[in-house]
C-alpha cells in the first residue's frame, strides 16, 4: 500500500510537470514533502522487514524489489526536484514495475498459475475433516490448480503422513497452546499466509478453506510444498503441532 500511494502521489506531480502547471506542482510538493518522505522510509522498511521475516532464504524478486527501491526512491525525488521531465518519465516507469515486483510477488509480474489465493489446497467443507481420515480429501483429478509435483506430494502425504509425522495432540492444552501457536505463526507464517491465513503471498494457500486435517498439516509443515519451506529442522515437533492446532482455527 505504501508504494501504491507513493506512486499515486509522483504520478500525480509527473502530470502537472508535463502540464506545465508549475505553480500548481510546487503547492504539491510543499503540501506532500514530508508525506512522501514518511512513505519512503515506509517503503524501504517494509521491504527490509520482509526479508528479515521471510522463512527460509527470500526469494530473488523480493531481493530485487528492496535493491529497486534503495535506488529508484532517492533518483524519483532528485529528478522531481530539479523538474527534469525525462528523467521523471524514467522514474514513473521504474516506479511502476516496482509496484508490479510486489503485487505479484514475481519479476516477470506475472503472478503464479498454480497456487493462488482463489485456488485453496482444499475445498471449503461446513464441517472438519475427521483426523482418522487421510490427510486430504481431494487430489489433482479435483484441484485442477495444483501441479503435478504438489499432487504427487499430497499423494505422498495420503500414504505416508500418519507414519512420517503422527497427529498426536500437543501435550499441552487449553488456551496456552493456541497462544503459543498463534505467536509461532505470526513470526513463521503471516507473513505469506496472512494473520488471518487469507493473504496468499508467493503462492501460499487460503488456510480458512483448506480441508486439510491435523495429520496433512502437521506433514505440509514439516515437509513443506511449492514455495513453502520445511520446518522440521527449524521448529520441534511440539511447536509445529501449536502452529497446527492454531492454524485450524482460521475459518
């Protein structure tokens, strides 16, 4: 949001430049200086933060993306400053793909076909899936979204999930575990699958409408899938059960 509404301001400011509606353009400026440096530092500490809380090594776009801004920000408002047409047409461009870079998650600004927020794991059901069931109801014959490899893997689940990484409940119950869960999926999870696991970031799966039990999950968590990363050598098995138990509350 922060680069859209600083992208919206310079476009705003390029287009009274090429209008030549100077006096209009430096009212702007003065009126907005401080809301574009305020977004600017947003921006850049956003992008920052994302790399820091990224499980796993950050993806090349999202490197790319904070190196954009580091360079593309400061060049945007010197040209703004000094007026210089063509190099605010550079920048307005530049600023654009930027805004392209975050939206889709991707340098090709294309967003992935197989793994969308619109395209849940699993099929939205009124009641739980039972975990004396497989790990998941539904394979690529139903899901038409999900890849090969990603069937094969929830195949692989169905078969080897309750072997590989039994459901047994954590040790601990009551609120202590969902509180618990709740703080290792905010530093772990949010920050693709969202706080109310529906943001769909890098191809992560809408949560509130996956039919996946305690058993599928607790597998997908500690083997990971797609973008996701494996935590079974990052988290205990106790901490991934919390993770889980949390993430069946997200409806």
């Amino acid at each position: 949001m922060a680069i859209l509404a600083f992208l919206v301001f310079y476009a705003t400011k390029a287009a009274l430049l090429f209008l030549s509606r100077h006096e209009a353009l430096g009212k702007l400026r003065a009126r907005t200086r401080i809301v574009d440096s305020l977004l600017g530092l947003l921006i850049l500490g956003s992008g920052i933060w994302l790399v820091a809380q990224y499980p796993g090594a950050a993806p090349r776009w999202l490197w790319v993306e904070l190196v954009l801004t580091l360079v593309l920000l400061p060049l945007a408002i010197a040209a703004m400053r000094r007026q210089y047409k063509p190099g605010v047409a550079c920048m307005l461009l530049g600023l654009l793909y930027l805004y392209g870079v975050a939206d889709a998650g991707s340098l090709t600004l294309r967003r992935p076909t197989r793994s969308t927020a619109a395209v849940p794991l699993g099929r939205p059901e009124t009641t739980p899936t039972p975990d004396a069931a497989p790990p998941v109801d539904t394979l690529a014959d139903d899901e038409p979204g999900l890849s090969e490899a990603e069937a094969d893997a929830l195949r692989a689940a169905t078969a080897s999930a309750a072997i590989a990484s039994p459901p047994a409940e954590p040790e601990d119950d009551g609120e202590s575990v969902l509180a618990d869960g709740k703080a290792l999926f905010t530093k772990n999870c949010a920050v693709c699958h969202g706080a109310n696991g529906r943001l769909g970031l890098n191809g992560a799966h809408d949560l509130s409408k996956s039919n996946l039990n305690t058993t599928g999950r607790v597998y997908m968590v500690m083997q990971g899938l797609g973008k996701m990363p494996a935590f079974k050598d990052k988290l205990t098995t106790a901490q991934i059960q919390q993770i889980v138990a949390y993430s069946l509350t997200l409806k």
